[in-house]
C-alpha cells in the first residue's frame, strides 16, 4: 500500500468510504487446496488484488467434486473467484523472477507449505522479507515451526483428530468421528484473514511488516476449547459428579438434535427457564412453572440430557410450521431444518464465461456504504499471466 493509502485521513474521506476495505492490498497467494484460498477468498470479496501463483496443472481445488469445466469444480468456481491466476515455473530461472517480482510487490504473502518447503524454496519469512522489507507475511501449516511434527504433512482430517473434534464425536456417538465438514481447514481459513488484515492495521500505523504463523493445531485447539475447556481450565480442575471436567454439557447431549413433528423436523431451543415453562404450559405439562430442572440458567444446562429429551416427546403433536409459529410469539428460538439443496437454491445466479450459470456463494460479511459489485469469475490456470507480467515488465523466456 502507498502512504496515501493508509493515511487515517485519506480512510476517512468520502471516496474512500464508499471502496472496499481492502481496496489497494495486493496478496500473493501461495495456498492450495481449501484452507489457504478460503482465506484469500475472503480477502478477495473484500477488495484486495489477489494474485495466485498455480502449476501448469492447476490447484486442487479445480478437481475437488464435479463442476461445469475442466478446470474449474463447483468449489473453484466461488472459491477463486475475484483472483488472478498466474502460472509460471518456480524452478526455472525465468519463474523465479517473476515471483520474486511479484513479493516486491505485493503487500501480502500468503502461503500453506511446510516450512522445510519454504527454505528450500527460498520463500521463508527471512528470505522473502529480504525482497520486501514491510511485508506482512502469513504462513499456515498443520503444526507449530520449530516444533517436532512441523513438517508433517496435515490435511483436515489430520487436525480434526489432534484438536479434539474425535473425541467429543466419541462423546455423543460412543465412537472417535468427524465432522462432516472440512471444519478444520475452514477455521483456521477465518483465522488466517483475520491475522492478515490485523497485521495490515499494524503495518499502517507503524509502516512495519509482520510475520505472521497460524499452526492449524493449535488454533484449532484454541477453537475447541472456547467451551470444552470448562472445568478443566482452572487449576485443580472443578468437575460436576460423574462427569469429566473437559467439556460442555450441554452441546455434548446425544438429544441435542432436531426434533420430530408431525409432518417433518424442526429445531428448537428453549434457552432460557422461561423458555422451558412457556413451551412444556403449551403442551399442557402439569405444573410446567415449578419443573426445578429449570430453575435457573445454571439448572437448565445441568439438566439438558432430560430435558431435551422430553422436549422430543411433545414435539410430534403439531407440524413444523405450527410449532414456529409459537416459537416466535413466545419469543423461544426455532427453526424449520434446511438442507443443503435448500441453502444452494436460494443462491443468486450468475454467468461464467467458460462454465456457464452457476449459483454464487455470498459472502462471509456485509460492508453496507461499498457498492455491490459482481464478483469476477474465477479464472481458468493461467489466465492472467500474460496481463501480470506485462504490469510487471517482465517476460519469460520460455513457456510457463
């Protein structure tokens, strides 16, 4: 970024409240598959002049499930969108120019190799902060550097299992799962555009760049244990009776589910005590405004395994659509469940020039004041090359 544009002043002027918040944030990006491009989408959707560096056979991601192109899978397709890919070799002389071209011009660089990788590659944090001194420069990888398994291959799966997800699947289901999702490289996705821009803040107040690491582990653990630390994190750990001190009791119900009704499943929450005594007086429970299961916040929480369950035992009495009428009268949140194929139909749509229509994902924040603008396509492998070697003067010798 220029000094113009990080001057507070120039953020605070009319034309400038109308841009995107990244406007003018040049990211090289480095990442592959999903976790890395998550982040760099949204770093996208929010202004930066994203530019991709791919192999002549493109990222993973293009191949990742079915889609419309060759090149381009249904999670391509919303993933690179608003990017720029370029292809060049990084092992020719040629290719490397142009890379280290681009650091020097980029005020981001992003990156989901290994460290080991890095070094060999010369795009370490030394190596490339030798090209661009302020550079804000994010590396993510499955495992800490410097730490014994820093160099271990580490996929969702991986991560999901160290983080604990498996074990709390184990807690509700009797058996070490997964989430089905790829929970872990999302996560840690949000957590790498977060740090970015919070760098990029820092770096327009003191005009200084900043290594940046997310360890996939332990921001994932970090995640999990929001609420599962629970008793566990104060020293001795405080544990209710028959139960482990790690954990939330009350996500860690096997009753924690969608309800049947009488026509098909709704979810409800009755959060609070007087959420619970409003919806069992509904259903015509005897004294349901003296039940001491719900006493208090602290009763419902303790009690949720029963209370769910009987929540489940009055919800077949009406129709999804009778119980959310209620539920929103009574002020008890609720919610009809959507399936995936719902959520994709109510996508807009709109045009690839080489896949066609496809339904565009919105995204991750709203910034109201910015004009809506249609997302740009995302490109085929390569697309951009030439355009970026020409913005940088520079022209390989050979094929990319």
């Amino acid at each position: 970024m220029s000094a113009t544009e990080t001057d507070p002043e120039h953020l605070r002027d009319g034309d400038a409240s109308t841009r995107q918040p990244l406007d003018g944030v040049t990211v090289l990006d480095l990442t592959r598959v999903v976790m890395g491009p998550f982040a760099t989408q949204i770093l996208a959707d929010q202004g930066a002049d994203v530019i991709m560096v791919e192999a002549a056979s493109g990222d993973t991601n293009r191949v990742m499930g079915p889609g419309p192109h060759a090149e381009l899978s249904g999670i391509s397709l919303n993933l690179l969108r608003n990017k720029r890919s370029v292809s060049v070799d990084l092992k020719s002389p040629d290719g490397r120019a142009v890379l280290e071209e681009l650091i020097r011009r980029c005020d981001v660089v992003v990156s989901t190799m290994r460290p080991h990788v890095l070094t060999r590659l010369g795009l370490d944090y030394a190596s490339v902060r030798a090209l661009r001194e302020d550079v804000v420069y994010c590396q993510a990888q499955g495992f800490p550097v410097g730490s014994p398994r820093a160099n271990e291959p580490a996929y969702d799966d991986i991560i999901q299992a160290a983080s604990g997800v498996s074990d709390l699947v184990e807690r509700v289901t009797g058996q070490p799962g997964l989430m089905p999702t790829i929970f872990a490289d999302k996560v840690c996705g949000l957590v790498m555009a977060q740090a970015i821009v919070a760098a990029l803040l820092q770096r327009a107040r003191t005009g200084q760049g900043r290594h940046v690491e997310v360890p996939m582990n332990q921001a994932m653990g970090a995640f999990m244990l929001v609420e599962h630390g629970a008793g566990a994190i104060s020293e001795p750990p405080v544990t209710a009776p028959g139960k482990p001190p790690t954990g939330y009791a009350r996500v860690l119900s096997p009753d924690r589910r969608p309800h049947p009704t009488s026509d098909g499943w709704v979810h409800l929450l009755p959060y609070r005590p007087e959420h619970y005594a409003a919806l069992f007086a509904e259903a015509g429970v005897p004294d349901a405004d003296a039940d001491p299961r719900y006493a208090d916040l602290r009763a419902t929480i303790a009690n949720s395994d029963s209370l769910y369950r009987d929540v489940r035992r009055i919800t077949p009495t009406r129709t999804t659509a009778q119980w959310l009428d209620y539920c929103r009268g009574a002020g008890i949140p609720a919610t009809a469940v959507a399936s995936m194929q719902d959520l994709v139909e109510e996508l807009p749509l709109a045009e690839h020039p080489h896949a066609g229509s496809y339904r565009l994902i919105p995204p991750l924040a709203l910034f109201h004041g910015a004009p809506m603008t249609t997302p740009s396509p995302a490109p085929l492998i390569g697309e951009h090359t030439a355009a970026v070697l020409d913005e940088l003067g520079a022209h390989l010798t050979e094929a990319p």
